[in-house]
C-alpha cells in the first residue's frame, strides 16, 4: 500500500502492464496520460483510477512470471516527485482496468 501525494500538481501518468507468460508487445506498451491536456473530467477519471490502485499497490519486486500487473508511473510540476507502484492484475479496480481499456 502506498499513499498517494495531492494530484493537482500531477502532469502526466504512465500505465504499462507487465509480466505474464506470453509476450505481447502490444497490449505490453506503456501508455502515457498528459494530464495538462486532457479534459477535465478524463483528469478526474484519472485521478479516481489512480487513488482506488494505490492502497492494493505491492512492493518493487515483480510479482511473479505467470501474474500480469500495472505498473503505474506518475510525474509531477517539478519532474522530482515520480510516484511509482504496481498492482496485481487480479485485483485491480474496475476504474483502473477501464483506464488501460480506454487508452
């Protein structure tokens, strides 16, 4: 579990999924969020997606060959505050799944 910093200084978040047994470099790429230049209520959806993954996050250490996980990336106004934590595929909030879904 990680607890998150205030989001309003938040400029862009990268999603990724990884692990896994089969490679697929495809739904592996990580996809990035400009928060600057989303509209307001994607950076909502955002942000609600972002504080429902962070209490489920787990350590560094990968999870596991056979377990897909998000890893999430956040950066902030000042680039030094890089908040980073993954979460377990199986269970992952329905708002973070309809994220990497949508992107």
């Amino acid at each position: 579990m990680i607890e998150l910093p205030s989001l309003s200084d938040a400029t862009l978040v990268r999603v990724s999924r990884q692990g896994g047994i089969a490679y697929v470099p495809g739904r592996a790429a990580p996809r990035d969020i400009d928060l600057r230049a989303c509209p307001e209520d994607v950076r909502r959806d955002v942000c609600q997606a972002l504080q429902q993954a962070a209490p489920l996050a787990t350590g560094e250490a990968e999870p596991g060959g056979d377990q897909r996980y998000f890893r999430i990336e956040i950066w902030f106004v000042d680039d030094t505050a890089t908040v980073r934590f993954q979460v377990p595929e199986t269970r992952a909030p329905e708002p973070l799944l309809r994220l990497w879904k949508g992107l």
